[in-house]
C-alpha cells in the first residue's frame, strides 16, 4: 500500500489545500447548530436584551454567511481533490503500465494478460475511491465528529455521553461485516478476471468456435463465470448496505433518548434550554454523518485489501531489471548450449532437456520440431527473457547469466513467431530495428525480404499508415515486413522464429537467398516446422519433447535422425531431394 500511496507525493500540496478547505467547511457547519440556538434561546423565547425580532435577523444574516462560506470552501476542496485524484489515477496507471512492460515472461505468465488489464482498471478504479476519500475526509469527518462531541458536552454532558455509546456499536457491526465481505470480493475479482480471459479467448478464437458449432459451450462459460461474478458482487454489496439500516436506526433511537431525556431535564429545570436541546440534536445528525462515512468505509476495506494484493502482484515483480550494467560488448555470434534445460515454474516436464548445441560465428543453422518439442523456448533462452534452469548458455565461451540481458539483445535480431507490428507507419514499424536508418536504407531492407513490391502499390508508400496489429495487411505481408526490420539492424547474431509460414514455397526460398546475400557471415538461426526452410542449413538440430534428437546436415539427418525423416516424408513425399 505504501509503494501505492507513494505517487500521491506530487500532490502533497494540493492535498493540504484540500484538507484546508474542508476544515473551514467543518469549522461552518459547526457553527450552524450553535447559532440557531442562540435564535431560539435569546431571539424566539425572548433571552436577548432590546429588540428580539433584529437579533433574529441579525443572527439570521449570520447564519447565511457561514452558509456561504462552507459552501464556497466544500466545492473548491472538492474541486482540488479531484484533480489529485484524477492525477494521481493517471500516474499510477502509467507507472503500472510501465512496470507490466518490464515483466518477464513467467511473471506475465502467473498472472495473465487478461488478468492485467482488469487490475490497471477495475482494481486502480478501487484506489481511485479510496484516495477520494482519503484526500475528502481524512480530517473533515474525524473534526466533524470530535467537533460535535465537544459543542454537545459544552451543551449537557450526560446527553453527550449517550451519543458516544452509540459509536462502539456502530464500529462494531462493522468490523463485523467487514470480515465476512472480504472473501465475496476475491471470488468476484478472480470471476472478473476469468470472464476477461473467456471473452479474450473467444475474439481470438471466434472461426474455430464457428467451424466447430461451439458457440454455445463459449457463450455458457461467459455467462457461468458472469453469474457467478455477478452473485458474489450483489452478495457484497447487500451486506455492505446492512450498515446503512442499522446505522440510522441506533442514531434515531439514540435521537429519540436524547429528545425524551432533553425534555425531562427541561421540565426538572436543570438549566439546559431549548435551544440546547434544538442544537444537540443537530449534532447528532451531523455525529450521524460522520460514524456512517467511518462504518462505510471500514465495509469497503475488505474490497481494498483484495485490491491492493491484487495490484501489489504487479508492483513487487522483479521484472526485468537487472544488477548485472551493460558492458556495451560486441560478440562475434558463437553460441553454446551445454546440457542446457528449462522447466516453467508450473511446468511437470521439462521444456527442454540436456539440450547440447554448437553454433560457430558466421554459421547458418536450422532448429526443426513439430509443435511442443521446444523451439520457442529455446528461442526465449537466446534473447535472455528466460535463463537455463539446468545447465547453461554461452555467448562466445562466456555464461550468459554473467552478461547483462541488454547486451545480448543488443547483439541479437529477432523476427519472431507472431509478426507484431504496430500502429503507425511502415517506416515507424521498421526503424525500430535501427532508429537512424534512412530511406534508401528502408528499401533495400524491404527489397530483401521480398517485400517492396506491395509497399511500392501503397499510395503513400513508406508512409502508409498500418492500423492497430496491422490488420489492413495479409499475414505474408506482415512476416515479410517483420523480416525487414530484423535484417535493417546491425546484429552479428539473427533469430528467424517461425518466420516464414506464411510465405509461399517461392517468395520463401527468395527471402532465404536473399538473406543469405546480405547476412552473409553472420550467426543466422531459423527456427521452423518447415523442411523446405531447414533443409538448406549448414546445420540442422532436430528438437522432439524438448530434448535434442539429432543434429547435422539434411543428407546426413535423412539417414540417421528417424524423427527428421518422418517430418520430410509427411511434409514432401519424399519429392524434395
């Protein structure tokens, strides 16, 4: 909570500003009670030397300034906390999304993409009323409480102290319902978070659901984890509402004990006026005010807590961040893989196992696997976003876990699996692979990934506008423009993960001639289901069930790798020799 409150820092001066403000509101509506008593007392009933029906008036006017005055005051303090708040709901937001950005794989993992987006809104919308009520009522409600409790004793203390036997049970019934509300609202954060990623899975998976006929088992998910979402908010919100209820009933009947006590002290003449009684009365409602704001909010700390815990997940990660500085290093592009393996953190089975792979400086290889045998993971344990957890990985003899992650990646050129380009222009997406490129420079990267041609059909060229995923583009065209901004950068080592399955045999085997034209001596690693884009390798590793199976040329791998002839034969027919 504190790394939370932490970003309200910036606006610690309009915080004082609103707390200022709110206080002389108070201070007001302190006065009010007090002020009609004296119009009744020495005004209505007489007590006031000279011309009673002036002093009313008098009194009257006063009453409409101090009126005035809280009011101004309460509008203007809450004009400044919400700017705090909106503010300080800006920056934690940003600050999150920032933090989401440095995550690491297994942490988003854990977590869950879906789940994140429910945390930066639903659960950063808690703490945006938490805050408001803080910045609001920190002082206001604690002064107006106080503040009442002393002008009524100054009144009568024994009718004082029948309000404050009021408080305990008040707090009471509170704390009470606070602990049985805490575990409604995990369930019904955790069932947001699964509808989010129902709903996620069903837009992304909408033709196979279609093909399949299974909209209506993806519809009843949805609405199972809605409605049971949906019960437990509903259950959590009516216990909190039982507060409301008891509140005023215990402050009405303590109201009308203080009314039937006020009157028999009257009649007793105990020295305690009407318009004492008039004004105690009056502070009740104002006390009443104050105990149900402190019972509400003492409801709602369950809700709070689960946030908090919740946005505290992000916040504590580790992230990214690393105490190893960048050296600025220039590798050559070897790279060694001893007994090397990973297993994920809810992992049964290793991804990879006692994986030993040589590749020299300059050398075009191929890994090949079908599906689960370990490519992308091992693609992930080369750009450092994962470390061996048996083993180890070396750039040129050197361990990897003793080199910073931004070395490596500034030594590595990825076009991965998924073509992720973004909203912008062509030239945007691509000079992310080398910032201070040039035109001609754009060009001939796009003419090498076979890709200019459609660029050149653009109106706009270079300068046409890619929407959000670069969905106004065919699937061909976004792996070949991924391709580019790879080979646009400057690296001794590059990673093709599965970058041409969307290419034709014919625009594929251009791009590889292409890219062995231009990377010549470079380290150059396609990962691939494909045969027809390993076949042609220095080197071929054969990945199955995360374990290495074989390794040598296509000839050599046909003869003695049974897994490897097995993906030519299904693949070809045997026709490609």
């Amino acid at each position: 909570m504190r790394k939370l409150l932490s970003y309200l820092k910036p606006y610690r001066v309009k915080i004082a500003l609103a707390t200022l403000l709110m206080a002389v509101s108070a201070v007001c509506d302190l006065l009010l009670p007090t002020l009609m008593a004296d119009v009744l007392d020495r005004g209505v009933y007489g007590a006031a030397e000279g011309d009673t029906f002036s002093y009313i008036v008098q009194t009257s006017g006063w009453m409409l300034t101090v009126s005035l005055v809280s009011l101004v005051s309460v509008i203007s303090g809450f004009w400044v906390v919400y700017h705090v708040v909106s503010g300080y709901v800006c920056d934690l937001r940003s600050a999150l999304f920032a933090k989401v950005h440095t995550m690491t794989l297994t942490e988003v993992g854990k977590v869950g993409t879906s789940n994140l987006v429910t945390r930066l809104t639903h659960d950063v919308d808690t703490l945006n009323w938490v805050i408001s009520s803080l910045c609001g009522g920190i002082l206001i409600i604690p002064l107006m409480f106080l503040g009442s409790v002393f002008l009524c004793m100054r009144k009568d203390v024994g009718l004082s102290l029948v309000i404050l036997g009021a408080v305990p049970l008040l707090i009471g019934a509170g704390l009470l319902l606070s602990g049985k509300i805490e575990r409604l609202w995990e369930i019904s954060d955790e069932f947001c978070d699964k509808q989010n990623d129902l709903v996620r899975e069903r837009l992304r998976g909408i033709r196979v659901i279609r093909a399949f006929d299974r909209e209506g088992y993806a519809h009843q998910r949805i609405t199972e984890a809605t409605n049971t979402m949906a019960d437990n908010i509903i259950r959590a919100n009516l216990q909190m509402e039982i507060i409301d209820p008891v509140a005023v009933f215990v402050l009405n009947v303590t109201a009308l004990l203080i009314v039937y006590l006020g009157g028999v002290r009257l009649e007793r003449g105990s020295g305690l006026s009407a318009g004492d009684v008039f004004a105690i009365i009056q502070y009740i409602g104002i006390i009443m005010g104050a105990i149900l704001s402190v019972s509400y909010d003492i409801v709602m700390l369950p809700h709070v807590r689960v946030a908090v815990r919740r946005l505290k997940q992000i916040t504590e990660s580790a992230g990214l961040e690393d105490d190893r500085p960048a050296e600025g290093l220039k590798l050559r592009g070897d790279i060694d893989l001893e007994h090397a393996g990973f297993t994920y953190p809810d992992g049964s089975l290793p991804a990879l196992s006692d994986v030993d792979m040589h590749i020299k400086a300059g050398q075009w290889v191929s890994v090949i696997g079908g599906t689960g045998s370990g490519k992308s993971t091992l693609a992930q344990l080369l750009l450092a976003f994962r470390q061996p957890t048996e083993g180890k990985l070396c750039f040129d003899g050197r361990d990897a876990s003793t080199i910073s992650p931004k070395d490596i990646r500034t030594n590595v050129s990825c076009a991965l699996q998924k073509s992720m380009l973004y909203a912008g222009t062509i030239a945007e997406n691509l000079r992310m692979g080398k910032p201070e490129a040039s035109d001609e420079e754009l060009w001939q990267a796009l003419e090498d990934a076979q890709a200019a041609d459609f660029v050149k059909e653009k109106p706009e060229g270079l300068n046409f506008r890619l929407e959000q995923g670069a969905t106004n583009i065919s699937g061909g065209q976004k792996q070949r423009l991924a391709i580019a901004r790879a080979i646009l950068k400057d690296a001794p080592i590059y990673i093709f993960d599965d970058s041409f399955s969307a290419l034709d045999f014919i625009t594929e085997a251009r791009v590889r001639r292409s890219l062995n034209e231009r990377l010549a001596g470079k380290t150059r690693i396609v990962i691939t289901q494909r045969v027809v884009s390993a076949m042609h390798s220095q080197n071929i590793f054969v990945l199955a069930d995360g374990a290495l199976v074989g390794s040598g040329t296509h000839g050599q791998l046909l003869e003695s790798c049974p897994i490897y002839r097995e993906i030519f034969l299904s693949q070809t027919g045997g026709e490609i020799a």
